[in-house]
C-alpha cells in the first residue's frame, strides 16, 4: 500500500492512503494499531479526529471503530451460532424473538442500544398488552447477545437493562379428575404423551424425543442421556415400580409394532402419530382443553381447565410426588429439576407438613393453657 506521510504526532499520525481522496489516521491503544478515514480532505479535520480519539481515551469512554459498526443484526448472528454451537433445542423460540425484537432495533447499530430505548421498548411492549415474563425473555436474549459481542470484542460494554416487576410465575395445577376430563378430549395420539407427563413430571421435549433404546423393560426404567435434558444431566425413571405407567409404555410397544408391520419401517420414536414423529400440538392441545372446559351446552364449568399448558402437567407431578411423601431432593431427581426453587416458586408444599405443624401450634396453645 502507497501512503503519503504526514508529520508525526504524540498520539498518531495523519497519513493519505492511495487510492483515497480523504486524509487517514492511525493510531495506537493497548498494544492495537486502529486506522480509520477522517472523510475529509483537510489537515485539520483530521487533526480533530485524533484529538477527539485522544479526548475519549483521556475520559475512559474510547470505543474503537470497528466497534461502532456493530449492528443488532450482529447481535443475532453470535446469539445463533451459539445456539446452533450448544445444539439447544429452543432455536425456534429464540427465532420469534428476534423477530420481536427486530420490529424495534433493526438496523441500529449495538452502540446506540442504551438504557432509555430499551425502557421506551418496554413500555411499548406493556402497551400492546404483552406480558411481562414475555417481556423478559426478550430482553434477556438481547442482553445474553451484548454479552456474547462484548466477549468478542465487537462490543466495549454491556448497559444496564430495566428491571421488571416479580415474574408471571403460572402456578397451574390438574386435578385428577381435570387432567380425566383433558385427556378425553385429546387426539388418541396425544393421550400417551400427556399422560407420561402427568405421571413422571417431564418436559415435553424430552417426552417428545425419547427414543426406544431409552426404555429398558427388563430392567423396568426409562433413561435420558447426559447431554439430552435441559439442565444437561441425565435421569433414570423406575417405571416397572409405577403400574400405570408400565401398562403406558407397554401399550406403546405394542402400538409401535403395530405401525412396524403395516408399514415395514423401524420407529425410533416411543411417541407418534402412526409411525411420525410428534412435533408440534398447540392448537389440538388449546382446543381439547377448551372442550373440557365445557358441559354439553357450550357452558364453561370447568373454568380451571382454560389456558392450561402443557407444563401445568410437570408442576401436577412435582406436587403428586410431594404429597406421596416423597422427599424434595427424590422428587427432583425423578422429575430432572435442578434446583429446589420449583418448591418455592409454586408454593407446593405437602398437607401432611402442614397438618403437622398446625399440631405442634396446638400442642403449644395447650401447653399454654395449662400453665394459668
């Protein structure tokens, strides 16, 4: 490269690059050379641009050119690759909210992402009547993908983020005869898949991913590999010690076989919809629970049962293990929690501990009346 000097300064040097009608500087900070175009064809304008790069570093708020160039859509990329890096089964989640995010940062360069647009975001989000815990969870893939652009140097700092209010925690729960009158309105295919979530407590992707080589009818379990589950350990379910869910899986095989025969494929899937995979069951899960919601007039008499996910299924068998007796550390073992914040955050609690500690509050009140 040809490059016409200009004289030497303290802090860089003005020099034309060939090819460029404008004047260049270089300069140097920790140890990094940084070259940028003044875009002007004066001396002076150029001198303005190192001394305001000399000012910035002086003030501590020096943030290089490359870094400036940063843009959401960047933003998105390191977020997807690590995504696709970690083989995280959310990707399509993660691809809604970008797109949510997108309406309002497209384009805009990463270091024009500051505390106030992302307050205006939030308030425009309430207005559209958005929920909070949504509201959240879109901030939070913003401020994860700052993080990931500030650990490759793409970004100089991640800013403060608003803080909501207490989270939209669902504390939904089936009650047997519910989850009875739910399961009856469910396409036959899907009948098995929420019943082995009401009895083991388990995520739906990993019901919907378990595989036949997982189940072990000798031995009378069920397994997941470490790396397969959400919190990346694996779990092991005795399901031979559990009736109702042995006569499941059995009626499972024998379906499974069934469909072999006719089509003369191998299934993989313990779950499917004559021999296909189950992916997806939103709609059919909304309106079975919209259908058992109500008698035979149209009239909703089971108001409990509208809006009920399937993840309502996973808090019922946290709280069935509970009330069984089973200890906390057990139950989150079987139901693959990692943590005992389930505990605290749905506020499952056993009757038998309550009943016992309103029986010491009595033991004390008569112990009470009997010292007067």
């Amino acid at each position: 490269m040809v490059e016409t000097k200009q004289p030497r300064r303290d802090f860089g040097r003005i020099y034309r690059k060939a090819g460029s009608r404008f004047l260049w500087v270089r300069y140097r900070i920790g140890g990094k050379e940084y070259v940028e175009s003044s875009h002007s064809e004066k001396p002076r304008e150029a001198e303005k641009l190192l001394a305001r790069r000399q000012a910035e570093l002086g003030v501590g708020i020096f943030v290089a050119p490359d870094v400036k160039r940063t843009t959401f859509e960047d933003l998105c990329r390191f977020i997807r690759d690590e995504y696709a890096v970690k083989g995280r089964r959310s990707t399509r989640t993660l691809e809604v909210v970008l797109r949510r995010l997108a309406v309002t940062f497209a384009g805009a360069r990463a270091i024009a992402l500051t505390p106030d647009r992302f307050a205006a975001y939030v308030r425009l989000r309430m207005e559209a009547g958005v929920a909070q815990a949504t509201i959240r969870n879109e901030l939070n893939a913003l401020r994860h993908a700052l993080r990931l652009a500030k650990r490759a140097g793409k970004v100089a700092a991640v800013p403060e983020f608003p803080t909501l209010g207490a989270p939209n925690v669902r504390t939904g729960f089936f009650e047997p005869e519910d989850f009875a009158a739910l399961l009856a309105e469910l396409p036959e295919p899907l009948r098995p898949v929420a019943e082995f979530g009401y009895l083991t407590g388990w995520r739906k992707g990993e019901i919907l991913s378990l595989t036949w080589d997982r189940v072990d009818f000798r031995a009378g379990v069920v397994r997941l590999d470490v790396g397969t589950t959400k919190t990346g350990e694996g779990r092991t379910f005795p399901f031979a010690a559990l009736p109702r869910l042995k006569e499941l899986l059995e009626a499972q095989l024998a379906e499974t076989k069934r469909v072999q025969r006719r089509t003369g494929q191998i299934l993989q899937h313990v779950f499917h919809r004559d021999g296909e995979p189950i992916k997806d069951f939103f709609e059919a899960w909304k309106n079975a629970c919209d259908r058992a919601s109500q008698n035979d007039r149209g009239l909703v008499v089971r108001s409990q049962l509208v809006g009920r996910v399937f993840h309502d299924l996973r808090r019922t068998a946290v709280r069935n293990l509970v009330r069984a007796g089973v200890p906390e550390h057990t139950a989150m073992k079987l139901s693959g929690h990692k943590t005992r914040d389930v505990f605290d955050r749905y506020d499952i609690v056993s009757e038998r501990d309550l009943s016992e500690a309103v029986t010491k509050l009595a033991s004390f009140h008569g112990q009470q009346a009997a010292a007067r």
